[in-house]
C-alpha cells in the first residue's frame, strides 16, 4: 500500500511541476503566464444602420469575456494584450422566404473589425473580420427584439474574438 502512495505523491508532484512551465488554460484558452493585463479600445460604430450605443454595448460585453473566462486585468491602455477596432456593418435582411413571398424570418448579422496586439509574442497578432448573425420571427417589430438579437449576436462575436485571439483556431 505504501508503494501506491509513493507512486501517487511521484505522479502528482511531477503534474504540478511540467505545470508551472506552460501556459495557463481557461475554456481551453492558452495565455502566457507573463501576460497580466488586457486593454480593449472604445469600438468605433461605421455601420450606418446601427444604434449609437452599438459600440459601448460591443466594447462592454468584450471586456466582460475577459473578466469572466480569465484572470487578466483590464487597464484603460496599453496592456500586455490590446483589442481595438470597429463595426463596420449592421444588416437587417429577409430569409426563410415562404409561398406568398413574405420573410418567415429577418436576420440581423453584425460585422467587425478587430486588431489585436500582443505584446509578449508578436507572431500571435492579427487583424481581420468577424460577423455573426440571428434570426427574428418577422411579424415582430424589430425595435421589440433589437435588445435580445443584438445581444446574441453581440454574444457570439465577442466569443469568436476571444477563440481567435487565445485558442489559435
């Protein structure tokens, strides 16, 4: 029995060792132990169809990705990782057409453009696109599930941005 116990005290300690020397994980995230800080730029709004607060809800719902799924802190600018960028496009448009040629459903897709800056390792830096979409009963009125769409499109784009920047997909 001793010989177990030996083996499993063995086991363990070499887990917590090889961990110290790699990267931190969170939701299969990977961040370098050495990065401590984020900073996320106000989003700039380009999208001629959106609200004016489009660009604070966007910026707000990034920044609350890294408060809820990693330890990193967010400063007002130049941290270790850095997010800048703007809406460039807010559509609303007709899908699922059915037989009296009227849309069963409207989608609202929500465009992107975000720069990203790391600081420890500048090879992990990038600049491109995201749009996501959500699709809304087409006998409502837009204006009473603006809050709710945006919001899951919002979702879903910020999720994205976080997957490019720290799961390398």
């Amino acid at each position: 029995m001793r010989f177990y116990t030996k083996i499993s005290t063995l086991v363990l300690l070499m887990a917590l060792a090889f961990s110290c020397k790699v990267s931190y994980k969170f939701n299969q995230a990977s961040i370098s132990p050495d990065t401590k800080t984020v900073s996320v730029d106000l989003f700039q709004n380009y999208a001629s169809l959106a609200g004016p607060g489009l660009n604070q809800q966007f910026t707000e719902a990034l920044k609350d990705v890294f408060l809820t799924q990693t330890n990193l802190t967010i400063v007002p600018q130049n941290g270790d990782i850095q997010f800048s960028g703007a809406i460039t496009g807010y559509t609303i448009k007709p899908v699922a057409i059915q037989g009296n040629e009227t849309a069963a459903l409207n989608r609202l897709t929500i465009t992107v453009n975000v720069k990203y800056v790391n600081t420890k390792n500048e090879k992990e830096n990038f600049e491109t696109s995201f749009s996501r979409f959500a699709d809304y009963d087409s006998n409502l009125n837009f204006s009473e599930v603006e809050e709710q769409v945006t919001k899951e499109v919002i979702d879903q784009l910020t999720q994205d941005i976080f997957n490019k920047a720290f799961s390398n997909w």
